[in-house]
C-alpha cells in the first residue's frame, strides 16, 4: 500500500492519492478526552477501517479529519499540506453521512452536482459529470426523482456519488451503512470497496461493525479510549491480535484459565504457543478463538484430550457455533454446519484446542467462559 | 351455527368479519359525527358573517337591499381621517414590511443559533415569545416616549413597523422553530460544508429551501396580525386601515355602515390571507 494509485480527473488530468497524516491529534469534550494524542497515517489510495466501541473516539477522528470539528492539539496534514486550521469548506474531502444527508429539496442529479456548482463547473459539465458518478453507483436512471422517493440504500449511493463528484483528495465514510437492512448493507459495502478501488481516492471508514471493517479495509484500526490499540491488516488484527481488548473486540473469544511458562501457555492440558512470548510465568486467562476448538465424538479416532457435553447448537449457516460444558467452565467452537449436524444438545464430545498462538490477560477472575465480543 | 354452517360460512370465518362489521359501524359513526361538527362550526363561523353582510346591504325600508352603506365607506370624508384607499395602502405597505424584516431577522438568527450556538437557543425562544406576555397597552406605555419623538419628525403610519415586528414575534418564531425542528440541520449544514459551501450558501441555499412551508407559516401568521391590528395604531395615534374603518363607523349614524366596514376588515384580511396561503404553497409543490 505505498505506492499512490492514479486517477483520472474530469478533465482527464491525472491525479495521485494522497497521503493523509494525523500527528499528535487530541480532543477533549470537557473532562471526556475523546481522542488521546492520536497518531494514524493513511496511504496513497488506502483504505482504513476504524473500529472500536461507542465513544472510542473514531466518529471524532474523521470529524477532525473533515474539519467538523477542530483538535485540541496536533497536526493534520494532506498530501504533505497542513490543513489542521483549514475551514471544511475548503479541505476537498468528500464525506458520506451515517444519517441520510440528501439534500430534500433538490432532484438526485442537483445533490450530486451541488458541489460543482460551487466550484462554478459549467452548467453542461456539470450535469455529464453528475451523470457519470450516477453511473458508477447504477442510479443513472433516478437521476430526476427526489430523496424521498428513492430508498435508504439509493441514497446512501447518492452519497457517495456527490462525494467523488468533487473528486476529492480524501473521501470519509461516517457509519454510512448503518441505517440499512443487513442485505442492501452487504451489497453496499462490496459496492463502496468496488468504487474506492476504481477511484483510487484514500478513505477512512468509520464503523462499529466488525464484519463490514475486515471485509473492506486494507488495514483496520482498532480504537479504545481515545487511542488506537491495533493497526494493521484484517487478518492480522483477527488471527495476531496486538492486546486482550482487540482480541476480544474482533470475533469472538473464550476466556480460559492457565498457566505461562517459557513462553508458553498451559490450557486444561493443551499447551499453546503465546504470541507475546516474553510474558512472565504465572495464572492467566488465555482468549481462544472458537474456530481453533474442533470437536469429535467419544468413539472417534481424532478424539481429543477434553471431554465434554454440548449445551447448545446455534446455526449461523455456512457454520454453526457450539456451546460445550466442560463441568466447571463451559467453552465454544466453531464448525462447519456440515460437521456439526449430528451434534445436539447432551451429545458427548471430546475436544481439541489448535496450537494457534494465542493472547492472555492478567488476571483469571473471569476465565472460563466464552465471551461474546461487542460492536 | 346450522345456520352459519348453511351458509357455507365457518364460525371461524364468522368470528373473523364480525370486527369488519363493526369496523364499518364505526366508521359510518365517525364520519357523521365529523359532517355534523364540519357543519355546527361552519354555522358558528359563516351566519354572523351572513348576518353582518346582508345587514350591511339592508335598504332603507325593511326588507330591501341598497349598497348605500358600502358607498358610504368609499367616499367617506372627514377631517384628520384619510382616505379609504390610503389606509389600505399603508396597511399592505406595513404588513410588507413587518414580513420582510421579521423573516429577515429571525430565519437567519435561528438556523445559526441552530447550527453554532446551541446555548443561545433558550434566550432566543424567550426573548422572542416574551411580546406575548406583555399587554399591548403596556407595550403602547413603554414605546410611547419613543413614538412621540418620531411623531415629531411628522413620519408616515408606516413607522408602524417597529412595534408590528415586535408583536409578531412569536407567532413567526414559533412557526420557524417548528420547521427548523423538523429537517436535520446539523446533517444538512454538515454535508454542504463538506462539499465546500460557505456558512451563507448553506443558510441560504440547503436549509431555508427546507424550510419554505415554515417560512410561509411565519409570513401568513406576520401578516394577519398587522391586517388585524387595531389597539396599537389606535393608542399611538396613528391611521390604518382597522383603525380608518373605526373612524368611519364611529361617525356615521348609518348602522349599516358598522356593519359594512367589520365585514369589509374581515373579509380583506381573508381574502388576502387566502391568497397567500394559496400562492405559496402552490409554489411549494412547484
């Protein structure tokens, strides 16, 4: 992701993504610090994803970006340009909302041409390049109707259009997938990934789902408290979590007591490799991913060190979770559904932890339960 | 239940049109009961008026109809009373002027304080309904020192406006808050700036367009209440048309005249209002 995509302007002209570096970058809402001297640099045509619970302070980060709002202190820059004390009227960055941000008095192509306009675009331009970006979201054909007769998906891609319709340097996605029912959502969010990748223009995704950031981004940012706890590729951040709260934040996790020793972590006799190697020896709780437990029945030849009875069989589809009760703890696998057929509640089974290596937490008050990571 | 069942109909099905049925009932109820208080109201509303007409046009024996009393208004002539047509004039002149700055002052003002200084939104709302607490005679107390030095300037019934603007102040702001209320400012202003507009493009071209029906709420409620106002131009001294048509009938020993001119003040005001309400919102849907 270091090389800069080109892109082709209006006028044909070719146009390099940006770089868009925050330094330093602090907010304070009274006593609340939303943002904690943040640092977080985005390449040339890359996409990041932040994620984090509620009040984790991404939703200010890209209003501090889209000069929404101003920082306490630090220094945003775009391209190499300081624009930390540059209005939004004038930072040329495209922002699609989380609430439906059309304009209701004005046709879908007015919306998409409002900011040409005022960029004083001929009236003919305009109205070919409007239809361009209409084109690229597949609205082209509801170019004359109103906000409120289109649905909440059509206008969440009219969003988007008027957003690359100023081909901005940065374009900023506020939680725009949010209000949509979980299909329109799915196709909308490929649809984003598709356009951000043909534009080739450097986008921060604001989101609380975690699906739709590993799904998206080329790097995800995992937000706490006003700081950034991870930031790295989705796979990276979901199988190599850099802290517990990323670990248990992204996909689910179980808590399972156990023992460090020279690197190492013991769990109910299974010894999995750490991969902070260097944590001291001592009682920890080890967050083990459900899809590294698999599952056999007693009398089979993979049979695993654990025993246990299944508590319940959720269906997800392609997958089905697994609530097994070990007797004093109860812990969660993952399966292909086509494993999980015969399973059923009181099944017996063994169990076998995959040595993946795995995170700890200091303490072991809370171990032994699956925990359900939060969005 | 034989006979349900003779008529090809389950208990069942039965139980299930019953609620239709009395749907149905109810429905037929409701809609009586709106034809008779739609008709006790427009009775309420419409005979006065009817009344105060035919009145108006009673001919000099009983019975008969003349347009003597009309006449009489039009080309009534007294001395320091102007004439009909002037106070018409300057009553439309001043209702236009009270709109104009009413919503020049407050469109702007609120979607400001809407958009920037939140905290100001509680002084503003009981700054501007304060008028309404005030009695007029207190207002025409207060004002009066203020009046009499612009009297001494011999300046039209016009200056009229300042104490209008203030009158109308909570009707106008109300009908705006109540629109503003309505759209998602903070969004709209948010995705404008994005786009590069300026603080005035977003005020002038993205919220005031959303706000065109409350815009006419404040204007026709603005402009009704300088058509209708009498007490204030009364007390200060000065002529309008409420107060012209009090001179008229107040010197006439024709009672048909009385009658004529409250029927004429009424029915300007309708009309005009009607009027505007129609222009408007027809241009609305444009």
């Amino acid at each position: 992701m270091t090389s800069s995509p080109v892109t082709r302007t209006q006028d044909g002209a070719a146009r390099t993504a940006v770089e868009v570096r925050m330094e330093g970058l602090s907010r304070h809402y009274g006593p609340v610090v939303a943002l904690d001297r943040l640092d977080l640099t985005l390449h040339p045509g890359e996409l990041i994803a932040l994620l984090g619970p509620s009040g984790c302070g991404k939703t200010t980060t890209l209003r501090l970006l889209a000069g929404l709002e101003d920082a306490d202190s630090g220094y945003i820059s775009v391209g190499g340009k300081d624009i930390t004390r540059v209005s939004a009227a004038k930072r040329d960055m495209g922002m699609v909302f989380q609430a439906y941000s059309l304009f209701p008095h004005m046709t879908v192509r007015q919306n998409v041409a409002f900011g040409l306009r005022l960029r004083r675009v001929d009236a003919a331009k305009r109205d070919r390049r409007a239809l361009e970006m209409l084109d690229l979201v597949g609205l082209s054909t509801q170019a004359d109707r109103y906000p409120h007769q289109i649905s909440g998906g059509q206008q969440q891609r009219v969003a988007l259009a008027r957003a690359l319709a100023i081909e901005p340097q940065v374009l900023l996605l506020d939680e725009p997938l949010s209000a949509l029912d979980a299909k329109v959502r799915a196709q909308l969010r490929d649809e984003i990934r598709r356009i951000q990748l043909e534009v080739g223009i450097t986008t921060l995704f604001v989101t609380h789902d975690q699906e739709e950031a590993l799904a998206i981004a080329d790097r995800v940012g995992v937000m706490r408290e006003g700081h950034l706890e991870q930031l790295a590729p989705p796979i990276e951040v979901y199988s190599r979590p850099a802290t517990s709260f990323v670990a248990e934040f992204v996909g689910l996790s179980n808590r399972l007591s156990g023992t460090v020793r020279g690197g190492d972590v013991t769990v109910r006799g299974c010894t999995l490799p750490l991969v902070e190697r260097d944590t001291p020896d001592g009682e920890v709780v080890a967050l083990v991913r459900p899809e590294a437990v698999s599952l056999a029945s007693l009398t089979s030849p993979q049979s695993g060190p654990l025993v246990g009875t299944v508590i319940a069989v959720t269906f997800l589809g392609a997958t089905s979770r697994v609530t097994v009760d070990l007797g004093d703890a109860s812990i969660m696998a993952q399966l292909q559904t086509s494993d999980a057929t015969e399973l059923s509640a009181g099944s017996r089974v063994t169990l076998t932890i995959r040595p993946d290596p795995v995170l700890v937490s200091g303490s072991s008050a809370a171990a032994d339960s699956p925990a359900e990571a939060e969005a | 239940m034989a006979a349900i069942a003779a008529l090809g109909e389950t208990p069942a099905a039965a139980s299930a049109s019953h609620p239709s049925g009395m749907q149905a009932r109810r429905r037929r109820r409701l809609n009586l009961f709106r034809y008779v208080v739609f008709t006790v109201f427009g009775l309420f509303f419409l005979l006065p008026l009817l009344a105060m007409a035919r009145f108006s046009l009673e001919g000099a024996k009983l019975g008969t109809w003349s347009l003597t009393a009309w006449r009489e208004i039009t080309s009534f002539q007294s001395d320091g009373v102007p004439p009909l047509a002037s106070s018409i004039e300057i009553t439309l002149e001043l209702a236009v002027i009270t709109c104009v700055i009413v919503l020049a002052l407050l469109v702007p003002t609120m979607i400001w304080i809407r958009l920037r200084v939140q905290w100001l939104a509680r002084t503003m709302e009981v700054l501007c309904l304060l008028p309404l607490t005030i009695p007029a005679i207190v207002l025409v107390v207060g004002l009066g020192p203020i009046y009499n030095r612009i009297q001494h300037y011999s300046v039209s019934s016009l200056m009229l406006f300042w104490i209008y603007v203030i009158l109308a102040l909570p009707y106008a702001y109300r009908a705006l808050a109540a629109g503003l209320s309505a759209i998602d400012v903070t969004t709209l202003s948010e995705a404008a700036r994005s786009l590069g507009a300026s603080w005035f493009t977003v005020i002038v071209r993205v919220i005031a367009p959303n706000m065109r029906e409350a815009i006419l709420n404040a204007l026709l409620l603005t402009w009704a209440l300088v058509l209708g106002e009498f007490t204030i131009a009364y007390l200060l001294l000065y002529n309008n048309l409420q107060e012209e048509l009090f001179s008229i009938s107040r010197n006439t020993p024709n009672a048909g005249v009385i009658f004529s001119t409250s029927f004429a003040a009424l029915m300007f005001a309708f009309v005009l209002l009607l009027i505007l309400s129609f222009v408007g919102r027809r241009r609305g849907r444009g």
